[in-house]
DNA sequence: CGCAGCATCCCCATTCCTTGGTATGGCACG
DNA sequence: CGTGCCATACCAAGGAATGGGGATGCTGCG
C-alpha cells in the first residue's frame, strides 16, 4: 500500500531530529520500501578546509573498510552519475549515464562480491551550497523493487533535506538588505556587464550604476564588485537561473 | 486514486517525445493534480555551446506580456528560491527561503491579480550543465491540493529530465574545466581580492593571477572577474563555505 | 510637517581590470 | 622526442572600478 507507507514514511523522515534518529528512520523506510542497505551523504561545497559532511549507511562493514582504505569515495561512478542526472537512476544503468572504466568496474564487481547487488540513487545539488546523495540498495539475490523506485524518489529527497536541515540549519535571514535598484544593479554586474552597460540598459545614468553598487557594498561592507556577487548569490538576492540563461530569453 | 494517477501522468511525461507534447501531457497532468497553470523552464549554463532553453507554460496570456515587457525573469524571487531549497516549495513559503523585497511582493501581488494565486515550485541543478524548475499554480479563488503536492514533486522532477532529455540529448557535452591555479585564483578574486593581494597569498607574481584569470575567462568564454566568479560558484569549482566561511557556522 | 530612505545625477583621483602580446621551464603521454 | 598542457613571468594601453566628495526630488510614516 505504497500510499499509506509514503505518507507514514516521508513524515518520519521530515521529522527526524537529529542525524543518529535520521540513520533510523531512513533505515526503516528503506527496509519497507524493499530494499536491504541504504546509504545518505551530504557535503557542503568546500574545497580547501576539512568536509564538513554526512555519511550514513548500513552497508556491510567489509565494503565500508574497502571504500575507506582505498578512497574509493573520489572515483566512485555512482557519485559522478549523480552529476548527470536529474531524477534518481538504478546502477544498472550506469553506462548510459557515464562513461564506465574498467576501475568503476571493477568497484561494482567488488560491491556485488560483498553484498550490494545493485541500487537506486538520488542526487541532488544546491549551487554553490551543498551536494548530496541516497541510495537504496539490494542484495545479490534480489532484484529493484520496480514498484518502490518512485517512493524511493520522494524519501530520498526528503532525507537529503532532512540531513542539509540538520547541518545547515535554519536558513538565516541576510544580515543586510538591498534595494529593488541594488539588487538589479548587482544582477547586471553578476551578469558581466559593465557600469556604463547596465546604465543603458536600465535607462539610467552611468554615475547612478555606480552609486547602487557603491551603496550596496557599504551596506554588506565588501570592497569588490566579485565578492558583492558572490555575497548576493549566497544571500539569494540574485539566483543562478536569473544571471545565465538572461541572454537567450531577450535575443527572441 | 494518487496511486494510478501519478503512475498514467509519470508514464506519460517520461515517454513525451518532443517540447510539444511535453507541453501537452504535463499541461495534463497540471489540470489532474487539481491546478490551474503550469510553467517548466529548463536552461543550459554553456552559453557558448547549443544555445537553447525551454520554456514551456500556460500562464494567462497577459502575464506573459508583463514578465517579458518588464524583464521581470531577472527578479522573480521564485527562481531565486530554487537556489535554496532541495525539494519543492509553496510559494506562499517563500519568505522562509529568500529575503523578499518590495519589487518582490509587488511582482507576487501582480500575479495575483492575474490569476496566480499560489503555486508549488519544483527546482533542480546539475552543476556544470543545466538548471531547471517546474510550477504548478491554481487561481486566485483556490488553495493549493495539499494531497497532491509530493505527486507534483515527483512530476515536476520528471518534465525537466524530459525537458533535459529533448534538449541536451543523451551525449551530454564536456564542461569546461578549470586547472589548480586557475581555480584558487578564481576563489581568491571571489573572496574580494585584487590581483596584487592574490599574488602574496600564493606566492607568485601579480602577473601571474592575472594571466590565470586570464585563462580562465578564456576558458569559459567570459569577459569580467564577476561573471567568472558567478560562473564558478554555479559549476562547483567554489562553494560558498569557501568564499564566506563565517556564514554557515553562523547559527548553530 | 519633518525626516528617513530611496533613486537619481555629477565630479575627481587613484587603483584595478581587461586584452593583446611574448617567453621560459616542467611534466606527461604517445 | 616532439607535442600539448600547465605554471610561471613580463609589457603596454585603454577602459573600468573604487572611494571620496556633493546635490535634487519623491515617498512613506509617525
């Protein structure tokens, strides 16, 4: 009764508390949706300090000991798949998703030497936030729950947000504000036009450009015109969506 | 009977086989869940490369005029929440994910009065490749159906992998990449630093940063320091706890 | 009404960025 | 052992950004 399971299932998973109760419900859930390991990552974008990330899992703890021992973590095809893909997707088919080397494998054949037959994967990234990953995972002698794989879509999801609610936080409100004109101004400067573009396309003067930019970085108290973007991107007064595909949308 | 619903409509939104069809079945499957409206738009970020988007909707004709006559893709704070949330969202919700301005409310109020009253926002990334996001809106003297939110989740997830599908096809294009240094350059000018300051940091010459900045716009065919920055965060070559390492650590 | 906040415009001096070049050494791969 | 890629370094010119002034008019609010 996949409805009343979803329902059940997806309450506890927005509901978890912490990440030791989040392991327990979305262990559960994979167990009742008919799989038998499950296994949630969640990583902040960070490149040069410590990952501040999540792992949990129930997989065998032979297969835990490999993938640390031999850091399979940066080579492993799930993990670049998730990358490639917009809606969750059974490993296997991997090779329609990415290109498969004889090392990505030989890492499934080890896999399914030690218990993890195949899976159902879900990714999801928030631009210059967070990346993470669920799957559910069944054992040799068994095959997908077919039936289960949409479920496994929605829980999957709700447990990645779950876990970023439980590293991140609550999102916190922007410590300064900017102006309808500031923001648009910043736009443009994140859209890579100059003062004097922005001025013409605005149909204000240049000077003006200027004092918006000016004024928007004494407010957030930055001195560059990069950091101003990035900070307005990180604050959500400008979205990705809005800067990239602008072009394409005016030209027609 | 969400159960068969969501089974006929996913069923056909995966085997739409072009953006016109695509229209049509999930304009069908809108009206099922009990909407009104619906709008899918789904961009590439190579801006150098195919240069193609989908947008797909059947808002109110009169919306339509004044999104485009005023520009208003360029702040419409729904986009801007995609940013910030992994799963799906009532738009009734937004203040809760990004900080709403008076342009803002403005744009909602007008909306309104147009006949969006409240929608459900699906939005999804790929690093590197594409951004899409998927609504479902009723009318003015409608709520939103509650019970069918998390079908429209799943549906909404699934017109943009169509919608990715009949754009990008199944031979996904190389992304540009960044090397070491043009990378730590990036983040660097990211973080607000001008090229001298980068230079001390990293040891090398002012010259140097330049001529990897240099590159690196070369690269992803841009012609100033804050497209680039943008364009990194957006591709995952940065991440924001990179550039603002107090913000995350901020309430917790 | 007064006042704060916003949007608009202008000037100037200094610093920084962008674009076009050139050039050397290291390293990997076929 | 050449070829490509990377990191490094330099030069010159023109355009753009930054930070410091100052100024006007409008709107909303107590």
């Amino acid at each position: 009764m996949p409805l009343h399971l979803t329902e059940e299932l997806s309450h506890d998973i927005t509901q978890a508390f912490d990440l030791s109760n989040l392991h327990s419900v979305v262990q559960r859930a994979s167990r009742r949706m008919g799989f038998d390991h499950f296994a949630l990552n969640f990583d902040l974008h960070q490149h040069h300090a410590s990952p501040d990330g999540v792992l949990l899992h129930d997989y065998p703890d032979t297969w835990a000991q490999v993938y640390v021992a031999f850091d399979l973590a940066g080579q492993d095809p799930v993990r670049r798949a998730c990358d490639k893909s917009l809606t969750g997707f059974a490993w296997r088919d991997l090779p329609h998703l990415i290109p498969m080397t004889k090392g990505d494998r030989q890492m499934l054949a080890i896999g399914r030497e030690l218990g993890l037959a195949d899976g159902y994967t879900i990714g999801r990234h928030l631009p210059g936030e967070s990346s993470g990953s669920c799957s559910f995972v069944v054992r040799a002698e068994r095959s997908l729950p077919q039936g289960m794989l949409m479920v496994a879509e929605l829980l999957g999801a709700l447990a990645l947000a779950a876990a970023r609610r439980l590293t991140v936080g609550p999102a916190t409100p922007p410590p300064v504000r900017f102006t309808d004109r500031q923001r648009e101004c910043v736009l443009w400067a994140a859209r890579g036009k100059t003062a004097y573009e922005t001025s013409i396309i605005l149909g204000i003067s240049e000077e003006t450009v200027i004092q918006h930019l000016k004024m928007a970085r004494e407010r957030s108290a930055l001195h560059s015109r990069s950091e101003l973007t990035s900070f307005a991107l990180l604050c959500g007064f400008i979205g990705y969506q809005d800067i990239f595909p602008w072009w394409w949308r005016a030209e027609r």
